[in-house]
C-alpha cells in the first residue's frame, strides 16, 4: 500500500495497525536515503492542506514532513531517541532542501 493512501487514511480519523506503522517506517527510512541521490522526490512536494492538518503542521508542507510528523504522533519515539521529525529535517538540512 503506498504511504500517501495510508497518510490519507490517517488524516480521514483512521488508526494504523502495527504492520501498517512497520511498512510506514520503512518507507520513510527509504525516502531519507533516496533523498541523498535525487532531487525528484514526490516526498519533497506540498502534501495537501487537509493532510498538513492531520500533521499539525503548516500548509504547504512537504510530504515527507507531514509523514514523519504523523508516524512521531502514531509511535512517539522513546527518551532519547532521535523523532522522525528530527530524522527528516537533518536528512533536508544534510542535502541542500532547506537552506540553514
């Protein structure tokens, strides 16, 4: 199942079942390191205001950030332990997609 129909799932009120948090996990740990290779990422475009919504972050957010936003709410990470959110934001700063 693609993350993005899970994320869309999730912003309609929807839980994940731990497979589901598994498969999404794995996919954001592929994203982060196919950001590293190229810059044609569906992952790095605005994901839609209503899925920014479910993310509590603003509109025109990427999706990847709306996705490590929702996986930090659906699993937080334990005591110190890097979030997803700092994961993906390092991964951006790491390769030129936010400037500093």
């Amino acid at each position: 199942m693609n993350y993005q129909i899970l994320l869309e799932s999730y912003a309609a009120s929807e839980n994940f079942s731990k497979e589901e948090l598994s498969l999404l996990e794995l996919e954001l740990n592929s994203q982060l390191e196919s950001i590293k290779f190229s810059r044609t990422q569906d992952c790095t475009e605005k994901a839609p205001k209503h899925i920014c919504g479910a993310a509590q972050l603003c509109e025109d957010s990427s999706w990847i950030k709306c996705f490590a936003s929702i996986l930090d709410k659906a699993n937080p990470s334990s005591l110190g332990k890097k979030t997803w959110g700092e994961k993906v934001i390092e991964a951006l700063l790491d390769n030129n997609y936010l400037i500093n």
